[in-house]
C-alpha cells in the first residue's frame, strides 16, 4: 500500500484511485456540454478518464463513490477503467456470511462494497484499507475442510448468490448501433469526416466520394465480422444445464446458473458437462479422478488437480453406478478455468503496445510536420495578398495530405482480408490485433513433441535390467518373459480407460499397453490388466504431473501389493535405490537420445503391510524403487519441418526449441531440423550438482569466485540448457541470464512455468517473439508471446492469438508469418519496424 490513502495497490497488477463527485465541477461541466453544442461530452466517451477528472475530486478509498483502476502491464502499459463502487447487502444484523478473499482471508460480513472490472468482483477489504479480489474456495483452504459442507439452505445460497453472482459466462454482444458508435466515434474517424469537408470545400469531389464509400464499406464489414465474432463466441461459451445440489435437508434439482461456492452437488451416473470448478469428495470416474483426502495439507488446485473437475469438462459416466459421485463447488462463472480463458479473449493481452507506441510516434511526427507545412503556407500566401478563405482552404488542405486520412480504412480491411486468407488455411484468430505485430516477428520457439515432430510414437525397443545391467534390446515387448516385473509395469503403469471397447488416454500409454498385447478391465467395480495367465488389480494411480517428470499405480498380483513408477530416466534414477541402477545408464541414456529417440525408464518395489490405500503419501511410497528398465520411443520429424527452420533463418528470423524432453534428445532433433547447423558449436550449460541442495528449487552460497563455472566466451557458442539450469542460472546468475538467451537454441525438461518464464525473458531483450505449440504445458508461453499459435487442445488454443485446425500445420506457417499474405499493407508494416 502506497503511503496516498487514495490509491491502494493490492496483489496483482492493479491500482485503485477514490473518486468523490464535486457538485461545483459538475455544473461547470454540463454548462460546457451545452456551449460546445455536446462535442466535450462526445470527447468524454472516447476518454472516460478525462470525464472523471471533470466532475469528481480525488478523495480517500474509504469513502470513495467511483474508482479509477489503472491496469498496468509489465510496468510497460497502462490500462484505464473507471467504475462505479456498489453496495451489496447481504442479511439481517444477526446473520453474516464468509466471503473469501484472494490473500487467504475470510470475512464475515453483512454489507459488502464492490467493484466489477474486467468481470471480476474487488471487495473493500477494512482491515487493509485495500479492495482485494473476490475468490472461490481455491484459496488458503485444507483439505479435510471439504467435508464439513452439507449443503445450503435457500436461504444462505441466495445470499452467497447476490454476492458471487449468477454462475454464467456471459459474452456481451452490442447491437449494431452500439457498434456502430464504437467503430465511428474515434478520432481517425472524425479527422476523415473534417477531410472530406475541406476536399468538397477544394472540389476535390471523386476522391471525397471514393472515401465516404471506402469508409461506409469498411466500417459496414467491420461491424458485421465484429458482431458475426461476439455471437460466435457466446454460442461457444454459454453453458447451462440441470444439476442436482444438496440443500441441506436433501438433494435437488435446479439450474446451473444458482450455482454458488461451497454447494454439493452430485455428477450424473449418466454423465454430464461440467458448469464450474469442483472438487471430488466421494466416488471415482475413469478420467481417471479420485476425491481429496481428508487432510490438513492445504488445498493447491494445480497440485490437486487429479481431484478436481474442471468447468468445461465433458464426464462421459461414473465408475460405480451404486455410489453417489459428490463434489464441492470451488468456482464459479469467470472466476472457473474456463472463464479465465473466456477472459483472455474478452481482454487479450496487450502484446502490441509498442506497435501502438510506435504509431502514435509516427502520426505525431506527421502532425508536427502538417502544422509546419500550415503555417508556411499561410505566411507565404498571406503575403501576397491572396484570398484568406482561399489560403485557408489550401493550409488544411496540406493537413489532410501529410496526415493520411484514408489509414482507418486501410488498417480495417487489411485485418479482415487477412482474417478471410488465414480461414482458407483454417487458421483462427481471435484477436485481429495481433495481425499488426505477426509481420514482425523476429525470434520463433517451437515446441517439440506433436510440432516439429509428428504426434505419433512408435516403439523402438525395450532395455530391461538384470542384476544392475542392462541386457540385450528387445524389439517386441512380447518377448519379455510371463514373470517379467518390465512387462507388468508397461501393462499396469498407465492411465488409460476403456470407453465403448476403445482405449482413451496418453498416446504414450496407448502404445506401450498395447506393445505387451495383455488386456484392460475396467469397470464399477475393477479396474485390471491381464493375459491369458496372469492378472494385475490396479488399486490406486498417482497420475503424471509436468512438475514432477513421472506416474506411478500401486497394484496387487497375486498375494503381493507393489508399486510400478514410470517417467525421465533422470528422475525414476534418482528415486531408485543406488545398487539398482546401472553404472552404464548415463552413457546408454546418452545413446539412444542423440538418435533422438525418447527414453522413458521404469522403477518397482513392493509395498510390505499395507494397510489403507486412501491415506498413501505419493511422497512417502515414491522411493527406493528397483531401476527395471528403459523404453526407447522414436518421434519423427514431420517432412515439412526442415525446410520452414530453412526459411526462418533465411528471413534473419532466430529459431528455439523449448521442449518438457531429455536436452540429448532434443538437441539431436533440433541439428536434424536445422535450428543447430553443421557448422555450429552448442555449449551445454549446467550447474554443478554440488551446489544443489535435495530440492531442485533450493540453492546453497555461490562466492563470487564460483561464478567461473559458467563463464564462456559468449561470440564462439550457442547453448542449449535444461529447466534446472535455467531456474538456477536465474537465481544464482541473473547478469548471466541475458547471455544465454540471447545465444540460447534449445531448452530442454523445461516446465510450462519456465517456458512462460524463457518467452517473457526474450521479450524484454526486445525480440518479437512468436510461440507455437499443441500442449496444456505450452499454455502459458502461448499466453505471453506476441503472437501465441496452437496447433491442438482446447487450453492452449484459447490462451493463444492463432489456431490451427489442420494436423500438419508447419507447411502453411511461412505463409501466415509473411507480411502480404497477412494482408497487412507493407507501408504499415514498414512504419512498425
């Protein structure tokens, strides 16, 4: 909080100013409206900010009527709303309801004072003196707290309701009137109505005509694509069904819109689509989630996420048809995962602000020049006794001239014919506003699973272990003998499930289940893999997370319950028990990933007086495994992938890989792919291991002197570095960090936080920067690019600028990064460098 009690700073990156209407200014305010015949109040609709300003006084927050909230990007870009301060009342002097708050807090409150901005409620916090963002039940919350819900009355839903809202997505759609107004009243606008004026005025009557038509055309198209694209939207959001909710004395059935946080609710036997966030408590489904545990642990959603359902989400049916499948509300309406996405659109991310800056630039440059031009005209004519309406008409004339009237126009029907050729392509936009930066895009990250290389993997072969060495590859898994503990975990250690006699999952998965040819039951009651001998129950799964490079199921053959893990080679090693793992798995390892073939290890142990399943510790039972084995999968590069890094290059644009895969693997395929030419040298950074404490997130002291172990000379390398390195390099050696991204070529084991992370690294190096990827783990980076392009998944295409419909995307990329198939005039495009 700033020392100014008139403004406040809470978390995030919004500011608050108090406003109290001055009746004084007010007056004077509204005599102007009527002496400038309603012009100052058609600049204060362009400019609400400078209406504020007119008629309130600054004043403190606490007793604040309006506020001005600055939205500050990066600390490079400042965004302005201003809003009115509501009072909501939410009962009776005796009875209160908690309202929860983003910093953890709860409040029991009977009145509430809010503000809505960008479709979030803020709430006046007094403790504070701060408005804090109203969360749901995802903040500072244990566990075990889950259970003590059991449904509210009419009563208490309807009072949480007038505080959370109606549970809707709601797009706003204008009319056409109102578009109309939004698309005319703009100073571009009204300069090309005062052109027009003055070219009559000269006789200048057929190109006066040809750009009232000009302009009546694109501001007709302008508003059919604007409101064809608001429509569109709301069918694809809005969601609404019947749910049945506990209220209390018993479950019924009601709408999703009276959804509240803090509601039970029950998921249909039958299946249904999710209509906010929940949290399992009871019962299982086969995506596969399972309901939190009863513990004190706080709940993190990203962490818990196997527990949670999120909005949006198709449940196709239960596990077991005698269990009720239960669930606690966590969010609702914009505050779900999928309203935050829906936010995303409605209020993109203003990646073109220096595209703006720079206009601006360039237009007040041309108005200084037009006024220069004005006076000499005026002066020189003057002097010569020349008529004045005549020397008038000629000097706003040159205005008109220097000044391009007709750029409105261009710019709009460049976005759209750029819009019209990237849908030929089913290419996607949905945020034109990108079109202006695409053209300049100077430096490209690709990621590589599904975008350099084909989706598909195939099983090359597979290296069990025998008495801590590795034995002879076998190409068919099949081979494996009955008893082979690498067989049972390659048919146990996965996450598949069977919907209609097909298998659904990971494509990984999908290939080595099906590379052991066993069977997969799995039913209300039993969920197994079996042959025709053997059978393996599989009771519990701790599912895949990025964060944590692996999986694991705990299941029971025979009399014997054991555990299978699968995941990095690098990860499944260190949680392996010492006299298990090969001495030779470095170099093996370093074999087949500079093929570029993708290693994925496996470690087993048995599980000795087991006593409850619910209670395990992922934790506690992920260690001292026996290392059993390697599977090695190739991925090939897509045909048309070489020669678009061909391309890139050519046009001077820099190329990177950023890649969740082993760095051997990755650079093999980025030499393969042409982002490492032949002639280039690729310095692998590391940090020793010795200054690494157990946590890959905590470092021990660094002296100065240390610092020479990662001094090379920067002209001679390019580099190529994993997630840890990178967050140890910008901990430890943030003077460092510059160097190797401007020269970095491939960042390999690299999490989706550390790819957002590397793009906004690149960004304040002032590179345009260009993300392409297909996975949830590449939704931030698409997010923080300048032009974010997905090539699959439902995540990343809404966090991104660009979506591609078409599997093999590459081969029509060059093309949406040129600036004439874009559409986008080469005279902007040259203003904006």
């Amino acid at each position: 909080m700033t020392s100014d009690s008139s403004q406040t700073k809470p978390t995030g990156d919004l500011e608050f100013h108090g406003y109290k209407r001055n009746y004084y200014r007010t007056f004077i305010t509204y005599l102007f409206y009527v002496i400038t015949f309603g012009l100052l109040r058609l600049i204060f609709c362009y400019c609400p900010t400078w209406r504020l300003y007119a008629t309130h006084s600054k004043c403190n927050l606490k007793i604040a009527e309006r506020l001005l909230i600055v939205d500050l990007y990066q600390g490079l870009y400042k965004s302005y709303f201003v809003k009115d301060i509501k009072r909501v009342f939410l009962g009776s002097e005796d009875k209160t309801i908690p309202v929860y708050l983003e910093d953890g807090s709860v409040k029991n409150v009977q009145e509430l004072r809010v503000v809505w901005c960008k479709k979030l409620c803020y709430v006046w916090d007094e403790d504070n003196n701060t408005f804090l963002k109203l969360v749901g039940l995802d903040k500072n919350f244990r566990c075990s707290d889950f259970y003590n819900f059991n449904g509210f009355s009419r009563e208490e839903q309807m009072l949480r309701l007038a505080c959370y809202g109606y549970n809707v997505i709601d797009v706003p759609v204008y009319t056409v009137l109102e578009l109309f107004c939004i698309e005319v009243l703009t100073p571009f606008y009204f300069f090309q109505l005062f052109s027009i004026v003055v070219w009559f005025c000269d006789h200048y009557y057929h190109y006066s005509t040809a750009i009232i038509l000009m302009s009546v055309f694109g501001i007709i198209t302008s508003i059919i694509q604007t409101r064809k694209n608001q429509l569109s939207l709301r069918r694809t959001v809005h969601s609404a069904d019947k749910v049945t909710v506990n209220r209390g004395w018993g479950f019924e059935e009601t709408s999703s819109r009276d959804l509240v946080p803090g509601d039970v609710i029950e998921i249909s036997k039958n299946g249904c689509v999710m209509q906010c966030d929940a949290v399992l408590i009871s019962g299982t489904l086969p995506v596969p989630k399972t309901p939190i545990s009863k513990t004190q642990n706080v709940f993190n959603i990203k962490e818990d996420s196997f527990h949670t359902l999120f909005c949006g989400t198709k449940v196709i049916q239960t596990r077991k048809q005698d269990e009720k499948v239960l669930a606690i509300v966590l969010r609702t309406g914009f505050l779900t995962s999928k309203g935050e996405l829906v936010r995303s659109i409605l209020y993109p991310t203003p990646t073109d602000f220096k595209f703006d800056q720079d206009s601006y630039k360039v237009i007040g440059i041309l108005t200084v020049i037009a006024v220069i031009g004005a006076t000499y005209t005026v002066v020189s004519k003057s002097t010569r006794s020349i008529d004045l309406s005549y020397i008038i008409i000629k000097a706003l004339d040159l205005i008109t001239t220097v000044i391009p009237p007709a750029l409105p126009y261009a710019i709009t029907v460049g976005k759209l014919h750029a819009l019209r050729r990237l849908k030929k392509q089913d290419i996607f936009c949905i945020n034109s506003r990108v079109i202006n930066v695409s053209g300049t895009v100077d430096c490209m990250c690709f990621d590589k699973t599904g975008t350099l290389t084909e989706d598909g993997l195939d099983l090359r072969v597979v290296v069990p272990v025998n008495d801590k060495r590795f034995v002879k590859p076998i190409k068919d898994a099949q081979d494996l003998p009955d008893d082979s503990v690498l067989l049972h975990g390659m048919a146990s250690c996965q996450s598949l499930t069977s919907i209609n006699g097909e298998l659904v999952g990971d494509p990984l998965d999908v290939k080595m289940f099906n590379a052991t040819n066993w069977c997969l039951k799995d039913s209300d009651n039993l969920r197994a893999v079996y042959n025709g001998c053997k059978v393996i129950k599989v009771l519990r799964q701790f599912p895949f997370t990025s964060n944590l490079q692996r999986m694991s199921v705990v299941v029971k053959s025979s009399l014997d319950f054991e555990i299978f893990c699968k995941g990095s080679p690098e990860m499944i090693s260190s949680l392996s028990l010492p006299e298990t793992v090969p001495d030779t798995l470095p170099s093996t390892l370093c074999f087949y990933t500079r093929k570029g073939y993708r290693v994925i290890a496996l470690g087993y142990k048995r599980l000795e007086n087991l006593q409850d399943l619910d209670k395990l510790e992922r934790d506690v039972v992920e260690r001292d495994f026996c290392f059993i084995g390697l599977l090695v999968l190739e991925n090939r590069i897509k045909k048309a992938t070489p020669g678009l890094i061909r391309c890139l290059k050519d046009a001077n644009i820099k190329t990177i890989m950023i890649t969740g895969d082993n760095i051997e693997t990755a650079l093999s395929v980025a030499k393969e792919c042409g982002i490492i030419s032949l002639d280039e040298v690729v310095a692998t950074v590391g940090v020793d291991h010795a200054y690494l404490s157990n946590s890959l997130n905590e470092f021990t002291n660094i002296t100065q002197a240390d610092e020479e172990l990662v001094q090379i000379n920067p002209p001679k390398y390019l580099y190529a570095m994993t997630g840890t390195s990178w967050t140890a390099i910008k901990q430890k050696f943030p003077k460092r960090l510059d160097e190797f991204v401007r020269h970095g070529v491939v960042f390999a084991r690299m999490s989706g936080k550390q790819k957002r992370e590397l793009i906004e690294e690149l960004k304040k190096q002032g590179y345009y920067t260009g993300m392409c990827g297909d996975g949830a783990n590449d939704c931030g980076a698409l997010k923080a690019s300048h032009v974010g392009i997905s090539l699959s998944g439902e995540d990343a295409s809404a966090a991104s600028s660009f979506t591609s419909k078409i599997p093999d995307f590459v081969e029509n990329f060059v093309k949406m990064e040129s600036n004439e198939d874009l559409g986008v005039p080469k005279e902007i495009q040259d203003c904006a460098k």
